[in-house]
C-alpha cells in the first residue's frame, strides 16, 4: 500500500508510468516514425549513390566513349550536310581519348579533319575509304601492299573483308595489351566517317580524362591498389583516403564518415571509386529534435512537480482524474502499441511481397535463360542435319543451293561451303574472296584430319585466313579440335558460330569437309523470338541491341548496365502512369554479355496492402471507439459518481453546506453519499452554531464617553472557546470581559454561550464582579459534563469617577500602559473557574488616568510559533507597547497585530487569538 503521504519509490513509479509515460509515449512513437524515415531516407542515398557509381562506370568505359563519341559527331555532320566549316560538333573524343584519330570524307569523296580532332595517316585513309566504299582503284598499288599498309596501322589482323561488312558497327583492332578499335559510317555518295583508337588507355586516365573535361557536379574520388593512386574530384575532407582505404579493406560498402554517406564499389578493373553525400540534416532533422526537446521538458518539469510538491502529485490529483488517468493508460497504451507493431508490420509486409514479385521476376527470367543450352543442342542438330544432307544428298550447285535456302530463309544459316578431300571448294555460297579464306582453313583441317596431304596455297587470303585461323586471339586454334560442335568466335561486332565436321569419302569428288556459319545475333534473334515472354526483354553489353525490341518503358538500360557491371540480379522500383512498377534485371548465365529485364505491376499488391492498412486503422478506429464506449460506460458507473462526491467536496470548501449530493446507488459510492450528507447536515448545524458563536464577540463596541474601545478576534478552528465582550449596564457602567475555554469544538462553543449569557445577565441586573465570577463557576461545574476549565479577565468601568475594579482567575495577566509611556502586569495570581467548587474571587481597583490604556489578551498570541520555534511571548509583547509611539487603542491594535504576524511569517496560530485595547482618552 503507497503512502500517499510520502515520497517512496513506489509512489514516483506510480506517478510515473501513469501521468507522464502516457505523454511520453505518442512522442517516442512520433521519434520512432521520424527515425525510420531516417532510415529509409539514407538507404535511397546510398541506392543513389550506388546507381550514380555504376552510370560513372558505364561513361567511363573508354569502348563505349569511343563508340558515343563517334555517333554524336556523326549525328553533327550528318545535319551540316558534312561541311568542313560546321563540323566542330559537341564530341568528347579528343578531350577523353587523345590518341584517337578522326577523319571525314564529304559527299564528293574529299577528306577533312573535323575541328579539334587529329588524323596522321591522311594518305591510308584516302586509300582505305576508297576500298571500304569499293570504289574503282585510284592509286598504283596492288590490293597486297594496301592491305600490308593497313596492318601497319590498325594491326596485323586487320582484313578488309570483315571491315567492309561491319559499317557502323564498333570493331576491335590491334595487338596491344587493351587492344584499340576501328568504326566506319557512310553518310551518303562518298561521305562519310572514319574514327579508330590503335589502343585504349587505361580505365583510371580515362576516367582522370573525363573528370577534367567534363563538369560533374558530384564529388567522386577513385582509388587504384596497384599503384596506390588516388584520383579526387570536387570536394573532400580530411581523412578520406583513410576511410576509403578501410572501406576497400572490409571490400566495399557504405559508411558514414564527417557527417557524409560515403558509398564504395569495385571496377571490374580492379580500381574502387567512391561517392558521398552530405547526410547530416538527414540524420538530425530539427522534428526530431523539436520532439526529444519537449520530451525532456516534461521528464524535468515532472521532476521538478515531484520534488516541490509535498506529497505525491499523482494522488495530489481529484479521484476523479486519478481513475481517469488509470483508465486511460490501460486503454491508451495497448492501442499505441497495437498501431505502432500494425505499421511496422504493414511496411514490412509491404517489403516482402514486393521482394517476392523481384523473386518471381527473377525466376522467370532465370528459367529462360536455362533454355538456351537446349537450344544450342537444337542448332547443333538442326547443323548436323545441313552436313549430312550435304554430304549424302549433294550432287550438284542446284542442290546445295535449295538445301541451303531452305535453312537460310529461316535465318538459321549465313554461309555454308563445301570442300572435296583435295581441299578444292566443291559448293559455296560466297564469293571468290570469301573462298580463298575459307581455303586456308580447310587446308589446315584437311591435313590434320584426313589421309590426302594438301599442299600450302600460295593465295595471298588463303595465307591470311591461315595465319587468322592460328591466331590465339580469335580462338581459331581451338576450334581446330573441335569438329562437329558450336564454337562461338567473337570478333568485333559481328560475332559468329561456326560449325565444321569432316568425313573420308572413297571418291575424291565427294564431299570431305562442311563447314557451316551461322551469325549469332541472328542466332540470338531466334531464340529470343520462340522463348522470350511479352513482357521480358534482353539486351547484349557489347552491341546495346534490344531483343525482340526496345521495351516501352524508357530509362531501363542503366538497370541493366547495374545488372551487367556488378554481375548480379537487381530490381527498381518507380511510378508509371499512376502505377508502381518493379522493373527485374538478372545477367545471364548462358549468355555471357547479355542480360535479360522484365517488369511486373505492383497494382494488386499495392491494393492488398492498402487493404491491410485499411484493416489496421479500421481496428484502431474500432478500438478506439470501444474505448470511448468503454470510458462512457466507465464514467456512468464510476465517473459521475465521482464527480458528484468531486462537487459535493468542492461545495463543501465554499461552505456550501446546503448541497446535497443526489442519490448514487445502494453501492459503496451511494453509502458514501449517504454519509457526506449526513456529515453536511451535521456541519451545517455546526456552522449556524459558529455563526452564533460569531455573534457573541460584538464587532461594533458601545459607545462608553471619554474612553476607546478596540477588539480583535481569530479561531484557529469553526468553533473556538475565546470570549470577549464589552456590556454596557443600565447604572452607566462598562463590563470588560475577555475569556478563554480550554479546548476547541462544540462544547467549548457552548461554554462561550453560557459565559456570554451569564455575564449579558449580570450586567443588566448591575451584579458586582464578585457574583460574576461566582455565577460563572457554579454554571461551569454544573452545566458542563465534561471537566471544563475557562480562564477570565473582567473589568468593571465607571466613566464619572475613573475607578476600574478588576479580577483575574488564571487568564494571562492584563498590561497597563501608563500615559507616560511605562507599562506593567497587572498580576492577580487565582485559579481557573472550574478548578473548585467554591472560588475565592479577588477584586482590585485602580484609577483610569487621562492616557492610561488596559490590554486584554489570550494566551494563543503570546505562545504562536515563528518557523524556528520561537513564541511571540510576554516580554516581546510587553516591549512592544513600551516602545509604540500609537495614542489611540485601534493603533495599539494594528501595531501589536503587525508584529504578530512578522513574527509568525505565515504559520498559523496554534491557538485562538483575542486581543482588546481600553483606552482613556486625553
């Protein structure tokens, strides 16, 4: 049981958990809301800055720099009609690739440099324009030299027949260590453009390139292990390389360092690159700090209310509050903690049924690219199927032609060539240059697989398609061991597969060797046609070529580029007409470079998650409903109660005592009822007694001629047991009287009323002081049944001759102030009435002079209490009126009442205060 008179442990929890946690508590929801939000805010930062990372990535790729770079140039000529005048054009490629080299031909064949580009080789270029356009020969030079002079300068693998059929497409060249590229376009007639690289520099100067050329308004820095350079751009802070490097350490991620999110990945390269964003107003939102400042605010003012007051504050409060306040708390918190849960779960549901439909995304995408194999043991069967019909059923040209449209109008062959075993071609369907390389490399395959030596052609292609057909590069010396299977050859844009077999025929005229070539986009285009569904598309890294076509929604490509560059399965979600849409991305296992997208409509899930927050606010709403019906209920049964026992109360601190609480019930609050009025009635007789009692202590003195009269008088409870009257009797004779029962109550009350009467009744009859004091103790020992004890002081005055007669029986001694300013006690030693049967009375007299002042008292002034436990006491009293300089009795009155209270200093008298001043005037 909590005393409520002390401030113990368990009244604090008490007070609390049930008057300030319920404050506290929508508070912390609100901060938990603000730093969730936090938290979502710096997780889209960080995909932000992944993305931006990633996007720098793909820019930066000197390969596709060259090939943006060429086609934005290309898109300026083309619209300035290839004028030498117009062609500054808004290409990077100088700035970025300094040692690439650009050249222009106009509708008329002649070349030009466009401005702020550099081409060394004018004269090969002239010369290989003419051959790429197959324009009639301009120069003395044989096709030998020309092609010797074009591998000086693109490369020794350079052949012109692949270059011919590769306009405006992005083919590799060179032998160096990153290799470089070549890419032509015709415009139209003679124009057009010629851009090559003979060797891209490294990813780290391309990127210092780009950085310094561009203007990047983010900050990005880069970092290269190898040779433990950083490369820094826009702005930094101290410690950032520090922070990277330990960053670069655990392999990359996301930290927070000098109030930015910093966000590092890894370049396929080997170099890491790192990003940031200033997160310091995300991660000290002035909300939240508006939020915690209030919270500790009422945590301080409750600690404050707690130590101030002098018992606890919560049951300082009217039952009424209190039991609310409890309600409140046992309804209010459940629903708080049932709504904050509710919203928790509804995100997170929301999460995972948004990450299922990436899962299921990602699983569909993944079952496509499973089918490839199949389809590429389709293709091998579907080739096998060519060779056979070639070597079983093919007579004549007539006859490998019909068996060659018939695949090739199905996209399923590009070229096909038959050899006899003397390495001679028996059916193709190429032409003569195409032929003489594809004698290198039945040369190479026949000697190695069958019995008949087939001597080294002296074609200058054939000895190209041999020297091509070895070369590691291309991975022709492996598709040497491999007949009767699907080798993927990648060179520039135009990557093939080419499937060759071998037999040993008896007759030398019969079919020996077949090769078959088959274009893999073509390949590509197929399988994505019979496999791919209408919402899933695929995309290759090195062509940026769409199957089955470009989807719909635009700003996909960078998804896949993420996709590509990190090599794993990402998902974006974005807003499309009104719809959420959760775009898939999965790189393909299959097919290396190519990635596949598709996309879902989040609409059905969105609804059934709105359908769940509907769900949950209609609970709470219910809840709280039930709450309110609850709390009506609550308030009818105890509440109201209450409140009538509140409003009974407060009328009783008015001194309503005529208020009636209305009936409650036969219950344990209706007996309370019950019993308040009953106490009311009691206290509303008692107060007419107090009010009688009032009366007995006249408050306007009788006029008595050349004498003041002042009184002043104050209980400490409703009913006190001092008297003090001055009775004017009928012989002209003034009766002072001052008085005081012991104790306080009703029966001290009566005493009063009984002294008041006896000494009214004397006065008028003119009784002597003696029968007064007589009369006054045979009525206190019979008329009272409790032992009752009352101390007086009388005087009786007459005005002709001054003579003051005066008694005291145990009441403090009056003191008499002398005109000439001295003052004494009038000592009369005599026991109180009451004490005995029969009392001794003795009288004395004195003469009044002009000045002379008498003053009457209890002993409740002389022995009240200032806070350090001193009393006011007879000698402070008795130097007070020594030193007064007051000449009439109110005076006297005031000052003495003045010095009363600043003694005191506020703390209420233990006792009843009279005090009575008698002055004869000057």
């Amino acid at each position: 049981m909590i005393n409520t008179n002390e401030k113990s442990i368990g009244a604090f929890l008490v007070y609390f958990f049930l008057l300030v946690f319920p404050i506290l508590i929508p508070l912390g929801v609100l901060d938990r809301m603000i730093e969730q939000k936090i938290e979502d805010s710096i997780q889209k930062i960080e995909v932000k800055l992944e993305k931006d990372l990633e996007l720098f990535i793909f820019e930066t790729d000197p390969q596709e720099i060259f090939f943006k770079s060429f086609q934005q140039l290309f898109e300026n000529l083309k619209n300035s009609d290839f004028n030498p005048e117009k062609s500054s054009g808004k290409s990077d490629i100088a700035a970025t690739l300094p040692n690439s080299q650009t050249c222009a031909f106009t509708p008329t064949g002649q070349l030009f440099v466009p401005y702020g580009k550099t081409f060394s080789a004018k004269f090969v270029a002239r010369n290989l324009w003419g051959d790429l356009l197959g324009l009639p020969e301009q120069t003395t030079q044989t096709p030998e030299q020309r092609l010797k002079m074009y591998r000086a300068l693109f490369g020794t693998e350079f052949t012109l027949f692949e270059v011919q059929n590769d306009e405006g497409l992005f083919r590799e060249i060179g032998p160096g260590k990153t290799d470089g590229a070549f890419i032509w376009k015709r415009f139209n007639n003679q124009g057009g453009l010629l851009s090559f690289i003979s060797e891209f520099p490294s990813v780290f100067e391309t990127m210092k390139n780009v950085i310094e050329n561009t203007r990047r308004k983010t900050s990005i820095f880069i970092y290269d292990p190898s040779s433990n350079k950083f490369l820094q751009h826009g702005l930094s802070w101290f410690g950032w390389k520090r922070a990277m490097k330990k960053c670069v350490v655990q392999g990359g991620g996301a930290f927070i360092d000098n109030g930015n999110l910093c966000r590092v990945i890894s370049h396929p390269q080997g170099l890491w690159l790192m990003e940031f964003e200033p997160v310091s107003k995300h991660l000290a939102p002035p909300e939240r700090f508006i939020i915690r400042f209030i919270g500790l605010a009422i945590i301080a003012s409750a600690l404050f209310w707690w130590f101030k007051s002098d018992v606890s504050p919560f049951f300082s409060l009217k039952i009424s509050p209190r039991i609310l306040c409890i309600f409140l708390m046992s309804m209010f918190l459940p629903t708080v903690i049932l709504l904050t849960l509710g919203f928790a779960f509804y995100k997170n549901k929301a999460s995972i049924l948004e990450e299922q439909v990436h899962e299921k995304n990602i699983e569909k995408l993944r079952m496509i690219d499973s089918v490839f194999p199949k389809h590429q043991a389709m293709v091998l069967n579907m080739f096998r199927d060519v060779r056979n019909q070639m070597i079983n059923k093919v007579k004549n040209q007539s006859d490998f032609n019909e068996i060659f449209v018939s695949f090739r109008y199905k996209n399923y062959l590009v070229h096909a060539t038959t050899f006899d075993q003397r390495g001679q071609v028996a059916f193709s369907n190429m032409g003569k240059a195409a032929t003489g390389i594809k004698i290198g490399f039945y040369d190479i395959a026949l000697n190695r697989y069958s019995n008949t030596k087939i001597p080294t052609s002296t074609n200058p292609l054939a000895m190209l398609s041999t020297n091509l057909y070895r070369s590691p590069r291309f991975g022709f010396c492996t598709t040497m061991d491999r007949p009767d299977s699907l080798n993927h050859i990648n060179i520039g844009p135009k990557d093939f597969i080419l499937y060759w077999d071998y037999s040993n025929p008896r007759e030398i005229s019969k079919t020996s060797l077949v090769e078959i070539i088959q274009f893999k986009d073509w390949d590509l285009d197929c399988f994505f046609s019979q496999n791919l569904a209408s919402d899933v598309y695929a995309i290759g890294k090195k062509h940026k070529k769409w199957f089955p076509n470009e989807p719909p929604i635009t700003g996909l490509k960078s998804l896949t580029t993420q996709a590509l560059l990190g090599n794993h399965a990402i998902k974006q979600t974005f807003q499309l007409n009104g719809s959420t849409i959760c775009a898939s991305a999965f790189p393909s296992n299959s097919i290396p470079g190519y990635c596949y997208l598709t996309y879902s409509d989040l609409t059905e899930i969105n609804s059934r998650v709105a359908g769940f927050r509907t769900l949950l606010i209609c609970t709470a709403f219910i809840a709280i409903i039930l709450s309110l019906l609850f709390s009506r209920m609550f308030s009818s049964s105890m509440i109201n109660p209450l409140n009538e026992l509140s409003l009974g109360i407060k009328a009783y601190e008015k001194k309503i005592l005529s208020y009636k609480i209305p009936d409650l019930g036969s219950d344990e609050i209706g007996k309370l009822g019950i019993a308040f009025n009953q106490m009311m009635d009691v206290l509303h007789e008692v107060d007419l007694g107090q009010k009688f009692q009032k009366s007995l202590i006249p408050t306007i003195m009788p006029e008595f001629k050349g004498y003041e009269i002042s009184l002043v008088n104050f209980s400490v409870s409703d009913l006190g047991g001092d008297y003090c009257d001055a009775l004017l009797g009928p012989n002209g004779k003034l009766l002072i009287v001052t008085g005081d029962v012991t104790g306080h109550g009703i029966a001290s009350s009566l005493l009063t009323v009984m002294a008041k009467t006896a000494c009214y009744i004397s006065s008028f009859e003119n009784r002597d002081l003696q029968f007064l004091i007589e009369r006054l103790n045979k009525l206190i020992n019979r008329g009272v049944k409790k032992k009752r004890l009352m101390t007086l002081v009388a005087a009786l005055v007459d005005n002709t001759t001054h003579i003051l007669e005066w008694t005291c029986v145990g009441h403090p001694y009056p003191l008499l102030r002398k005109s000439d300013g001295t003052v004494k006690f009038l000592e009369m030693p005599q026991f109180p009435l009451g004490q005995k049967t029969k009392v001794q009375v003795k009288i004395s007299k004195l003469e009044m002079s002009p000045g002379d002042m008498l003053i009457f008292y209890t002993d409740g002034l002389v022995e009240s209490l200032n806070p350090d436990g001193e009393t006011f006491d007879y000698s402070r009293l008795k130097l007070l009126l020594e030193k007064t300089q007051a000449n009439s009795a109110s005076g006297i009155i005031d000052e003495i009442l003045h010095e009363f209270h600043k003694h005191t200093r506020g703390i209420p008298a233990a006792d009843d205060v009279t005090l009575l001043a008698f002055l004869r005037k000057s």
